[in-house]
C-alpha cells in the first residue's frame, strides 16, 4: 500500500501534459472544478499515482463533458456545485481507505447520454463477463446490450477522446439535433429513446425516434433490464450516477 503523498507528489504529473491536449482538443470539452479531498481519497483508494492519466483526472479535476454533454469522464467529482460524481461515488468506493476493496466488475469512468457505459477491466475479465484484457478499455453499447473491447488502456482512450474519433464511433447514434439535446440536459441526465436503440425500428430510422431528458439512473437502469432479458448475459455493474 502506498500512502497519498507518495501518490500525489510525483515528479513528472501527467497533468500539465493533459492540460495541453485539452486546451487542443478537437471536440469541445469542459473541464470541471474539483474536490480536493475527494479527489485525494480516490487516488488512494485506485493505488495510482498522478502520473497516470486515471490519477491526474481524479487529482486535479471533477471530470470532463465532451461533445456538448454528449459524452461524461469522471475525475475527482464536482457534484456539490452541480458536476459530475466523482469516480469514488460511481464506482461505490468505502468511505474510509480499504486496501482489501477493489472494483469487482471493473472500473467505470465514463458515461454518454444513451446509456454507453466506458470501463477500465480489473484483473479478471473473463470472471466479470467482460472482452479484453486486464487494465484495457471495454464499453457497453446500448444499442447491441453488450460490452465491447475497445483495445486500449486509459490514457490512450483520453487521447483518443480527445482527437475527434467520437463522430465514428456514434456512426448511426446520433439523431438531427443530437448536440442541442445533450447540451440541454443536466449532468444527473440522460436520453431515452423509443423505440429502443436495440430496435429494428430504431436502426432503420433513428430520426424517426422520440427522445426525451430522464434521471440517467433510469436509462442505465432500462439498459440492464433489458440486457438480461434479451441479451447473452447480465452487464453487471454499470456504475452508480
């Protein structure tokens, strides 16, 4: 176990570098204020330094909202002031430091409007129903009520966040009008759609679908539902928001 100092106070912190790939990112992002005690306590609770991505998030910010309020990644949480949970509260971390509790399915840190959860694997995958490998991305998509291996580990996905590869990856997700409807909802909110995502009738005419703003709660809540209904298998956790 390392104690925080020893997790904040590194030599080459990751954060000035993130600092500039976010002052030129290709999608428009928001950078929450932070909690610092939040953020400390999560750092210690992760075991990761501030020189990884994952730790300089958490240290030095509440999270970010790309794309307009599309897309959400925790960081230390900002939700005192109206921002996001912080990746302790999504991930359900123990008020006080355990070194025995790790995230049992993985590690969410993000969400997006629909339902998509992002999630940093544990040691164990296979054991928690998910693709990939330990320490890589995997996303669960609402329109196929399946996780995915996205072949890359944090930092990378940031990155990749950040160039503007969201325009392909939402490739038949994103209705007429879809950055006016994120950016109207509050951070607590996501989009429901119906017919549902999974549908036939949803993947032939997406703009023919009628959205509306609910607790995003319920959108993951109506995701899960139906995962273990239709899908392979239960999606297991997909974070607390």
């Amino acid at each position: 176990m390392r104690e925080i100092d020893e997790l904040a106070q590194v030599d080459d912190p990751a954060w000035p570098q993130l600092q500039e790939l976010l002052a030129t990112s290709a999608v428009p992002v928001r950078v929450l204020p932070g909690d610092p005690g939040e953020g400390r306590r999560c750092l210690l609770q992760m075991q990761v330094t501030a020189r990884s991505t994952l730790g300089a998030l958490a240290l030095n910010c509440g999270g970010l909202v790309l794309d307009d309020g599309w897309l959400r990644v925790y960081g230390g949480g900002s939700a005192a002031t109206g921002g996001l949970p912080g990746l302790g509260r999504v991930n359900g971390f123990p008020e006080e430091f355990d070194p025995a509790w790790h995230p049992a399915s993985g590690l969410v840190v993000g969400h997006d409007v629909l339902g998509g959860v992002f999630a940093l694997n544990g040691h164990d995958p296979a054991g928690a129903g998910r693709p990939g490998d330990p320490g890589q991305m995997t996303y669960f998509a609402p329109d196929t009520l399946e996780w995915e291996a996205l072949d890359m580990g944090h930092s990378t996905w940031v990155w990749w966040l950040l160039s503007g590869r969201l325009e392909t990856f939402y490739d038949g997700l994103r209705p007429p009008g879809w950055r006016e409807e994120a950016a109207a909802l509050d951070l607590s909110q996501g989009i429901t759609v119906y017919p549902f995502l999974w549908s036939k009738e949803a993947q032939d005419d997406l703009a023919a679908t009628t959205r509306r703003a609910v607790a995003m709660r319920e959108v993951l809540g109506v995701a899960a539902d139906f995962a273990r209904q239709l899908g392979p298998a239960d999606p297991g956790f997909l974070g607390e928001v």
